[in-house]
C-alpha cells in the first residue's frame, strides 16, 4: 500500500485508525502470533537508568521481521522496574502477514544541561520520507515523561552527535534554549525547522513564533535554512520573476537562468503548522512557501511552481 506525502496518515494516527477493527484481528484463524520482547539500555538519564522494553508479536514461522514482527507495546521502566511510560500500538494481519509494521530505537540525548531519552518509531510500508516519528523523554519531578505526543513530518531529523557518537540538542543563533532540527519537504525543497527542547517545563514546541503583514494580508512565516538539490533543466534559457521581498506586493525582476548559471539556495520563508492530534503532533510546511536565490551574483526571492521549475527544483510527492 503507497501513500502519497501530501495526503498520507502519519504514523500514530494511522496506526490509531487501525484499532477500529481491533487490535491484534486476524484475516485467519490458522495464523498463529508468538509474543517476545527486546529490551534497549540501559540509558542513563540524570542520575537514574532507564530501560525501553518492546513487547512484540511475530507471526509463526514468518521469515520477515519486515512483514512479520510489530511492535505491540512500548514501555519504559527504571532500574528497579518502576513503570515510568506505556503505550499500546494497534496491529492488523491481512492473510499471514501485518497490514502494517512497526519498529522503535532508543538512544540517550545529551543537552547543555540535562540529559534525555529519544526515542524514534518506523513503519513498513512507508513513502520515501514518511513513515517516521520521534519522541523526547527527560526528567520531571523525578519520573520520566514525554515532552510531546511523538512528532511526524516528510523529511528526516537531523542529529548532531558528540565524537563518541551520543545524539546531541543543537543551538540557534540569538536563542537561548535548545533545539533539534526537523529536515521537512514542502513539495520543492527541504525546510530546517529548529524544535524547542525545554528541559525545565519537560515541553518540546517549534522554536520560532512569527508574524508578517504581506499583501495578502497576516501570516505566521519565518524564515529558516534551506537545502535544495537543483536538476538540470536542460540547454534551454528560461527565466524566473526575482521579487526583492518574499510578497507579491512587489516588483519581481525577470531574471535569465542559463544552463550554466550559478544558483544558490539561501533560505526559505515559509509557515509551519504544528498539528497536535489525538495521538501525535504531525509537522508539514503550509501552501506557497518562498525560497530567497541567488542567481549568477542577483539575490532575491521566487514562489511560483512556474519559477521553481525554471530554476531547477520540479514538484515532487
């Protein structure tokens, strides 16, 4: 089963609705499921440890833990088996394989000030860069909690990590608290969002909070990294409309793009809409976001489908 990126169920959410028809339903009553668990850690944070235990189901004599093993529990407990966190994932068989799978990691996260645990969700089948959702768990008054619902977009986070390999928050210009960096497609190109770790309150949020007045009138843009891979568009010239400002209130400048033109790709500005559901909080970048370019030395900004072709960065699902 294929879901495009615009229109797909993020992970938890999808794999909610799958508990309409129950957990655990089999298409057959000849397939028999064999529970086990994998434990992870443990991981020390503060001055506790913590272990992951995943209780799964595999489905007897199944030779593909991609289509045959899921994850129907997840747990974390402490080092005298104290229950800190749990959370019961939904499942489905069709014929003698699950509908859907689902998979988890553990590692600890290092912070300026404090330590945490991140914990990472996979399913299969997936779109290339979906099926994927973290979660942060640190210290509050001494038990263990999540800093949000787990967090779903298109793309990928972006850890950095100390010289022995430990995840690690990051760090944003003129920002005090720390931040991981979410890495999300929006149709063109991808858009670095930093997200808020606050270790005090135990809450995770996007880091900017923006508002600009533009000709269509109030939206919550920021501006942000970018990364873009441009693809030849061929020997032909084309040309985009280079506006000085990311709004159609002002005058674009036709700029020639030459097949061997030297493009830049500077920032974006665009909104982010964090949407917190029952199950998850999913991130997605909002319709018409703005890309700044710099073109053989002339800087400015594009918007258009029509300008994003031109330049080299076609549409893709």
């Amino acid at each position: 089963m294929v879901f495009s990126l615009r229109n797909r169920q993020s992970l938890l959410a999808l794999l909610a609705a799958l508990s309409l028809f129950g957990a655990g339903v089999c298409a057959s009553a000849q397939v028999r499921l064999e529970d086990f668990s994998q434990r992870l850690g443990p991981f020390e944070v503060g001055a506790q440890r913590f272990s992951v235990v995943l209780q799964k189901k595999r489905v007897a004599g199944g030779a593909d833990p991609d289509t045959h093993e899921t994850i129907a529990r997840v747990e974390i407990r402490d080092a005298a088996g104290l229950l800190h966190y749990e959370q019961t994932l939904p499942y489905r068989l069709v014929g003698n394989a699950f509908q859907f799978t689902i998979d988890a990691s553990a590692e600890r996260l290092q912070g300026t000030r404090n330590t945490g645990l991140l914990l990472s969700y996979g399913s299969l089948p997936s779109p290339p860069l979906g099926g994927q959702a973290w979660q942060v768990f640190g210290l509050f008054d001494g038990k263990l909690v999540p800093f949000s619902k787990p967090i779903s977009f298109d793309g990928q986070l972006m850890l950095e990590r100390t010289a022995n390999g430990v995840a690690k928050t990051a760090s944003e210009p003129n920002f005090q608290p720390e931040v991981l960096r979410g890495k999300l497609w929006s149709g063109n190109f991808f858009v670095i969002v930093p997200l808020r770790v606050d270790w005090l309150p135990a809450k995770m949020s996007p880091a900017w909070r923006c508002s600009k007045l533009t000709a269509k009138g109030p939206r919550a843009v920021c501006e942000y990294r970018v990364e873009a891979d441009r693809i030849a568009t061929g020997d032909a010239l084309t040309f985009v409309r280079l506006f000085p400002e990311a709004d159609e209130g002002f005058t674009p400048e036709h700029v020639v793009v030459k097949p061997d033109s030297k493009v830049e790709f500077l920032a974006a500005e665009a909104e982010i809409v964090w949407n917190d559901g029952p199950e998850e909080a999913n991130l997605s970048v909002a319709e018409d976001p703005w890309l700044k370019v710099r073109i053989d030395g002339k800087e400015g900004w594009i918007h258009t489908q029509e300008d994003f072709d031109a330049i080299g960065l076609p549409q893709t699902n």
